[in-house]
C-alpha cells in the first residue's frame, strides 16, 4: 500500500468516528496546552527577573556579610560607616562605593500615611546604580555629612501621599522626624517582587540616628569595567576578612546573581514541564487503549484487506498512521490553546510569560513521539492478525 493511500484511510476512519476522535485527542490537547503554559510561565519569570537585575546597573558588586546565596540564613551585619571608608580606601576612588541601610518604616503627610521602605545611603547611590530623577535633585554629600533630614522619595510614595501636589520643598512624618522631600524618582518598578518605587531615600547617617543603630546592611561597589570586576571582588572580600578575622564576607556581581536564579528559575521550569508531561503520558495511554478498541472492532475489515493480499506492514502502517495522526492534530490544537493562554496570561494578569520557540517544537515533537509510542503495539496486533481467524471474528 502506498504512504498516501494509507494516509487517506487513516483519515477516514478517523472521520467515521469524530467524537471517539476528539475525545481521544483532548489528553493530548490538555497535556500539550500545559507545557507551552507552564514552560511560558516559567521562561517569563526569569527572564522579568533578568530583566530587573539588569536594571540595577552595570558592573556592581554586593558586599554582605555571610555567606550569600539562595536558602542562606540572613546574617547579622558587623559593618559600620569606618568598614565603608575603609572599601573606599581599598577600591581606590571612593565615589565608587556606596552604601546601604534599610528599615521597613510608615511615613505620614497630613491625614495620608504609607508603609514604604526607608533606604539610608549616600550621594554615590547614583554613580553605581540607574535611579533617575522625575523632579528634584539626589541627596548630596553635604546632606550626609551634616545629618540633613530630607528625603528623595519613590513615585508611589509620592503620588499616595502627595497627589497631585507637587511634593518638592514638602514635609513628611518618618518614625515623629519630620523630613523635607529634595526630590522623586521617577517610575521604575520591581526587583526581585519588591517594588522599588515604594522607597524613600534619607542620608545614611540621619536613618542611623533614626534607627538607633549604627550599623549598615551592605556595601556596594562599581567596577570601571567587566575585566576589573574579579580582581575588585577579591580585594574587597581579603580586606575585610583581615579587618574581622574569622568572619565570612561575600562580594556578589549581577553575573553570579543571575547565574544562580537562573538555575533555580531554569530547574522550577523543567519541573513544571515535567508535571505537565505527565498529562501527555495519560493521553498517550488513552491513545493506545482506543487503537486497542479499534483494532477488535475492525477485526474483520484487517481479515479481508489480508486475504486480498495486504501485507503486514501494510495494516501496521495504517494503524500507526491513525495513531500518530491523532496525536499530532491534538498537539498542534494543543500549542495553539497554549500559545494564546500564554498571550492571553501576559496580557491580563501581572504573571509574566514568554513563549519559546524550542517549548513549541518540544511540545509538537513529544506529542507526535507519543503517537508513535503507543501507536506501536495496537499496530502491531493488527499487522499479526491471522486473515482466517479475523474473517471469522464475531
């Protein structure tokens, strides 16, 4: 029998019995929709993660105390404003250091009031991370120095408690302080989930005295370029191991950072594609179990297409044909389902999802393996029918 004659009859009988058809087809739909779903969900939260490490700016390293890493214990900073002077000294121009303290804080302007994160830093904030103004000026030199209440505030901060006012030269509420807002960032979004724009800004010395404390959370440093980023992480981290003997420091570049979400990002994808799979296993086996049946049924149409001298590669050929035929309809169905939900997803939810083409053809080439997989032993029960007994068949 010839490949297309084959292919005609395959496509008859699956005609002849259409609802059998589809509904034999719907596990595979349902097990190819999800992985185009799910691998789309999965690529869209990395790359957005990608995307907002990026964001931060270019060739910056983390300096923290402990071990950093994902599932790492937070550890106690010993750090203080002398440890920051100190990396300044180390990294050699001390406009490219900067530093960090945080507090989770509610600010108040009248009868408004938001909880925001209040960030202690200093007037090189802008040399080493993208933070542009909306309106206003950055903290200065002098504001750190002297001690200066005056904040520079997220845009959400300022839009919830300002308005439509314009919030320059403004007094805000922060823990009984009052501060005077210089200036607004503009919009900037997330990172790491954490919204960036529920920030305000003070001098790193005025959050101490607010806070009490005279610690700092972390140090960040900028390297003038790629080359000069593993000799400065490994100066930074020697210095302050011999300025605290015993004590772990860790210098973190946007690289490794991204190196190691990724991988997590990358394994959470494969996993979910995995689960997903699971459903196209099932609609696999529906697949055989159905070809199973229509092998009994058509015993005797097998017998009298063998008597007339089809061969048993012939019959085989058919069966498996019907098979696969089933089972790449239903993916194909399935990627357009999965493709649209992923888009429909992007577009209405703040879920992000990004369809790859390699989720598409590994979608489509699974589900038309799957065809063949359980394609296999109905066909082959059907080529090894003897024509005799089949023509007998009840």
């Amino acid at each position: 029998m010839r490949g297309r004659e084959a292919f005609g009859m395959a496509l008859e009988a699956l005609r002849v019995n259409r609802l059998r058809s589809v509904l034999t087809m719907l596990g595979v739909i349902i097990g190819v929709l999800a992985v185009v779903i799910l691998v789309a969900v999965g690529t869209g939260a990395k790359d957005a993660v990608e995307k907002e490490i990026s964001g931060l700016g270019t060739n910056i390293i983390l300096v923290v105390p402990g071990r950093l890493s994902v599932g790492a214990a937070p550890t106690q900073s010993k750090l203080n404003l002398a440890d920051v002077a100190y990396v300044r000294r180390v990294v050699g121009d001390p406009a490219k250091v900067t530093v960090s303290l945080q507090s989770g804080e509610t600010v108040r302007v009248g009868g408004s009031e938001a909880f925001v994160t209040i960030v202690g830093t200093d007037q090189n904030l802008t040399n080493i991370f993208e933070r542009p103004l909306d309106k206003g000026r950055h903290l200065s030199e002098t504001d750190v120095d002297t001690r200066r209440r005056v904040a520079v505030l997220g845009s959400e901060v300022a839009d919830k408690l300002f308005g439509d006012l314009d919030p320059i030269g403004r007094q805000l509420t922060v823990s009984g302080a009052r501060f005077r807002v210089v200036g607004v960032y503009a919009k900037i979004g997330q990172t790491f989930g954490v919204s960036r724009d529920q920030e305000v800004h003070i001098p790193v010395t005025t959050a101490q005295r607010l806070l009490g404390i005279a610690r700092v959370n972390g140090i960040a440093v900028g390297a003038s370029g790629p080359d000069e980023i593993e000799p400065l992480q490994e100066r930074v981290v020697a210095a302050l191991t011999d300025r605290y003997p015993g004590e772990k420091f860790s210098a973190v570049t946007q690289t490794q950072l991204l190196g190691t979400i990724g991988s997590v990002l990358g394994m959470l994808t494969g996993v979910l594609a995995a689960i997903a799979g699971i459903s196209l296993l099932v609609g696999g086996v529906g697949v055989s179990n159905i070809m199973l049946v229509s092998v009994r049924e058509r015993t005797r149409e097998i017998g009298l297409r063998k008597a007339l001298g089809a061969k048993q590669r012939d019959v085989l050929a058919q069966f498996l044909i019907e098979a696969v035929l089933l089972t790449t309809i239903g993916g194909v169905i399935g990627i357009l389902l999965g493709v649209g939900g992923a888009f429909a997803i992007q577009a209405l939810t703040p879920v992000p999802a990004s369809v790859t083409w390699w989720s598409v053809a590994l979608a489509f080439g699974v589900s038309a393996a799957v065809g063949v997989f359980f394609g296999v032993a109905p066909a082959r029960r059907a080529g090894r029918l003897d024509p005799v007994i089949a023509l007998r068949a009840e």
